[in-house]
C-alpha cells in the first residue's frame, strides 16, 4: 500500500536542503551574499583604506590581517553561492558543482574580536566582518545539510498499515 509521501516522492525522503537551494530564499542568500562582496570591495578600495592610514601600529597590522581574513571569506562564500546558482539555471550538473566544491573552502576562518588593536578597528569594517561571519554560518549549514546522508524513513508502525502492506504483498497488488 502506497501513501500520498510514496506517491509524491517515489518513496524517497524529501531534501529540504536541496529544495531550499531552488526557492527564493536561496535567491535572497545569493543576492545578498555578491552584495556584501561587492560592498566589502568598495569599502576597502575607498573609505577602508584612508582609515586604515590613521591607524596605530597595532591597529594597522589588526586590519591587514581582518582585511585578508574577510575578502577571503567572501570570496569562498561567493565561490559556493556562483556554484549553486550555476546548478538551478542548470549550467552545471550536480556532479560537476560536486567536483567544484571540493576547491572550496567553507571552514571559519575566524577572526579575533579581542585583543591589541581590535577596538581601533573602524566600525565599519567591524560591521563588515560581523555580517561576513553570518554568511558563512548560513552557508555552511545549508552546505551540511545537503551533504548529510537523506534519513530513512521510519517503519511503519501503524497496524492497520501494516495488515493492508501484507494484504498488497500475498496478492501481488
């Protein structure tokens, strides 16, 4: 005996991740991911940058390295989120997204938010790297769920289910 889940599925357990990467939440995680590169690039070439020229010793070496640590960030971010978007418009296949992704680096490349020259970090950047660090919480755990195993489906436990199941089977239906 089949059930509307069977019917629907072909009896495979629904992928919410996957599915999430085809809807318009991911297409507002995408458009908001390029527009936080495209912001961090502005800030660093222009208002970023005379900042950082105010800056103590300290400080200065504190913003080379976040600087280096954010746009790194991004970068692997937007590698991840072009991959994907690639797959929906149906540019690359899954397979080939797969082998991609293997290039990718999603793990946290913290950043210190203590420590010697922190506090004289400009506010925007600070922002810049708080926002970037969200990012990549969401991506990373929508990246873990579309690559965990699909949980099985559970027994069915309801008798009367079970009877009809057994029914189906000893008269090939």
């Amino acid at each position: 005996m089949t059930d509307q889940f069977e019917t629907f599925t072909g009896g495979a357990p629904i992928s919410f991740a996957n599915r999430l990467i085809g809807s318009e939440s991911f297409n507002e995680l995408f458009r908001t991911g390029m527009a936080l590169v495209e912001e961090t690039a502005s800030y660093l070439d222009g208002p970023g940058r005379d900042a950082s020229r105010t800056l103590n010793r300290a400080g200065s070496l504190v913003y080379a390295t976040e600087s280096m640590r954010l746009t790194t960030r991004l970068m692997q971010l937007a590698s991840w989120l072009l991959l994907q978007r690639a797959v929906n418009e149906g540019e690359m296949t899954t397979a080939q997204a797969g082998q991609e992704k293997n290039k990718v680096n999603l793990a946290a490349l913290s950043s210190a938010t203590t420590g010697p020259g922190w506090e004289e970090l400009p506010n925007e950047l600070k922002d810049l790297i708080a926002r970037s660090v969200r990012l990549q919480t969401r991506v990373q755990q929508l990246d873990k769920a579309m690559s965990a195993e699909p949980m099985p489906r559970p027994a069915n436990t309801n008798p009367v289910n079970q009877q009809l199941d057994r029914l189906a089977a000893a008269f090939g239906a």
